[in-house]
C-alpha cells in the first residue's frame, strides 16, 4: 500500500500531467483521501467536513456513493451551487460586544440551537447501518431540525421516537392522492409537525454519476435490496417502509400534472404546516403564498433535478423579496461551510439545510460523524458571526457581505 501511494504522488507531481488537469486532480485526490483516511481514528479528529468525505467516499459501496453523489447531465448545477458562495465576502466590524453568541432558530414556534437543517435524503442505511435512526440521534443531541425522506429506510414512527419533536417529513407527490392522504396522515400521526412537499421532479431525472459508480460495483443487488432490487428513478418499488400496506402497483413518486391546486388538497386532509420544497423563482414563491403554503424551501434536490446552471443561492434573494416576509424561506444546496451559512442567512433565509456533509459523516463515523459535521458547521457559523459582529441570527442581514460581482 505505501508503494502504491507513493506512485501515486509521484504520478500526481509529474509535469507530463501539466496538460491533463482532471487526471491530476483525481491522483491527487486519492492520495488526499488515503492520507485523510489514515489520520482520521475518530469523528473528533475532523477538522472539516471535507476530511468526512475523504473517508466516507472508502468506506461507503461505489453504487451507494454515486447515489448521493449523483447530480444530473454534465452537473453544471451541482457545482455552481457551491461556487456561488465564493462571489460573496464577509465584512467585518470591530469594536462590538460579542462575548455572547445567540445562534437560537425558531419555525413554527419551536426553537433549534441553530439554523442548519439535515435536509431529507433517501435510503440512509446505504451509508450505515443505523441510518436515520443514527441521524435522529445526532439531530436530538444538538437540538438541530431534521427532515426524514420518504425514501427512508427507517420507519418514520421509530425515528420521530428517536428524535423528538423536531423532525418534519418529506413527500414525494406521488401520482395517486390516495396514497398521498395515507403517508401523510401516517407522518402526522408520528408526530412531525410539518409537512416538506418537494416538486423539482415532475419528470424524472438523469443522473450519470449514478449509473456511472453502480458499473463499478460488483456486489449483487439483492444483498441489500431484496430480489425486488433497489427503488429509484422515481419509481415506488423496493422495500420501504412509508409504502407498507400500501398497493403500489402503478404508482410513481412523483407526477407531472401537478397544480397549485395541490396545495389547498394537501392542506384538506392534514393538520400539518406545509411548505413547498423545489422552488427557485419569485414568481412561484408569490403563487406559493397566495396558495396557502406555510413556507418555502429554496433548492434544486442538491443539483439533482433540472440542469438550469443556476445555484439556489443565486435564486434567493428573488424568492425573498417575493415572499416579503410573510412565510419563512429555508434554502439548500452547496453549504459546505459556516461562512456559506452566514451567507445565505445574510440573502434573507430564515434557515440553511445540508445534505451530502452530513452523509460524509454518517458514512465514515455513524451517530459521532453526523454530530461532528453539525459541530464543525456551527463553530464555523459562530466565528463568522462574531469577526462581522452579528451577535444573533437576525443581526445578519444584507450588510454584512460584499458581492465581489458589484
């Protein structure tokens, strides 16, 4: 192994890869992840969520990685929701009382000790065995909101016991509003207070990482899926748990006749605040609120639905100024630090949501990565608010950055 690695390097280093970039990145990357791979003997000793990754990505199955690493075509969206915060910098003040932090959130009249969410992603076993039991328990431990996918490999009842009160669920639509009134009365009647509806997916998707890694991976499907084989694609079938006792038999997760005459439906049949996950637009964010939605979610399922190019965090000022107040914007996509946090709450969001940091964590540590990633996003949070003198979430405002594209 240390012949291997030191090939490696020296292969990386070589002038002959001066006109071959990516294939120096990608050398240089696996000697990254092996050193990263080697110091890391627990959660604690992450300094970043970029050292989770690094392990998370030898720990974690090839087919199961391209799953939650997948963005769709060329994953121009993908990418540009992270480099859009590098447009923004931070502008310090000096001179101000910051001896004391208040990062309190409060949606819906309960209060999270931050505003960094654990945005829902499907299938958290894939990534460890707990799965989203071991993320209600991180998410309980900080007092931090989560968000369960419908396409949890858990069952929502055992991860609300879990995490208490603070857990939403997300719906996939579906094409049956049959179906749909039976997981959400099942999602209430677990206890999740709100409901996150997710429309970025009306037609399906095309993911070419995905299918990419799943060529690479020699194991047989049914060791971890059953003979049914996995679900996705938008298709309902596999094993999870929100379609037991559910006849699925041409039902698909997500449907393109949707109005927003689906709203007023949802809002009929539960007592849950809905919010509306998927919009990227003022436009829409206007009609969501004349609608009856309860709140907005600014995303792009991570650079996983349509190939627009954009960034969610290019499109919320618009879906802000829209809104005007009168519902609360959560926006995701691209977070990798608490600085971007710190951003995106100055562009107006009420809260900032994470995905794929915090599966890093949950692949390469369980429970203890999940809490680390949290830990790390919210020091660095912290340390932003302080250096630009914002001593509580609603000090952080449009004035505490520059836009280096003015």
């Amino acid at each position: 192994m240390s012949d291997r690695r030191e090939f490696l390097k020296y292969l990386a280093a070589s002038p002959l890869l001066f006109g071959m970039p990516s294939l120096a990145e990608a050398l240089t990357q696996a000697t990254t992840d092996q050193a990263v791979g080697a110091a890391l003997e627990s959660a604690a000793d992450a300094v970043n969520v970029f050292e989770l990754e690094a392990l998370a990505r030898q720990i974690v199955p090839p087919a199961h990685w391209g799953y939650m690493a997948t963005g769709v075509d060329g994953e121009t969206t993908l990418r540009a929701n992270q480099d859009a915060y590098a447009r923004y910098q931070l502008r310090v003040r000096r001179f101000v009382d910051v001896s004391t932090i208040d990062m309190s959130m409060t949606l819906f009249g309960q209060t999270f000790a931050s505003p960094v969410v654990l945005c829902p992603v499907g299938s958290q076993r894939a990534f460890n065995a707990e799965g989203e039991l071991a993320v209600a328990r991180a998410a309980q431990a900080r007092k931090q909101l989560q968000i369960l996918s419908t396409q949890s490999s858990t069952p929502v009842e055992d991860v609300s016991k879990t995490r208490g009160a603070g857990l939403w669920y997300q719906l996939y639509t579906t094409n049956n509003f049959a179906a749909t009134t039976t997981m959400l009365k099942r999602a209430e009647a677990a206890g999740c207070p709100v409901v996150a509806v997710t429309v970025d997916l009306p037609g399906g998707r095309n993911t070419e990482t995905d299918k990419r890694l799943a060529r690479t991976d020699t194991r047989v499907c049914a060791s971890c899926h059953g003979p049914a084989g996995p679900g996705g694609n938008g298709r309902a079938a596999g094993p999870k748990p929100m379609f037991a006792g559910l006849d699925m038999k041409g039902v698909t997760l997500t449907s393109g006749a949707l109005t927003w005459d689906f709203i007023k439906r949802v809002k009929d049949v539960t007592s849950m605040k809905v919010v509306i996950k998927g919009l990227e637009g003022g436009e829409d964010a206007a009609l969501a609120v004349s609608s009856g939605a309860d709140g907005i979610m600014v995303s792009n399922h991570g650079g996983r639905a349509t190939e627009t190019g954009r960034a969610t965090l290019e499109c919320l000022p618009e879906v802000v100024k829209a809104v005007a107040g009168r519902i609360p914007v959560i926006v995701d996509g691209g977070v990798r630090r608490g600085t971007d946090v710190f951003k995106a709450l100055a562009l107006g969001a009420t809260a900032v949501g994470i995905g794929r940091p915090y599966i890093w964590g949950l692949g390469a540590f369980g429970q203890a990565g999940v809490e680390r990633v949290l830990q790390i996003l919210d020091t660095e949070l912290r340390l932003a608010m302080v250096g630009c003198g914002t001593t509580t979430l609603a000090g952080i405002t449009p004035k505490s950055l520059i836009d280096t594209r003015l």
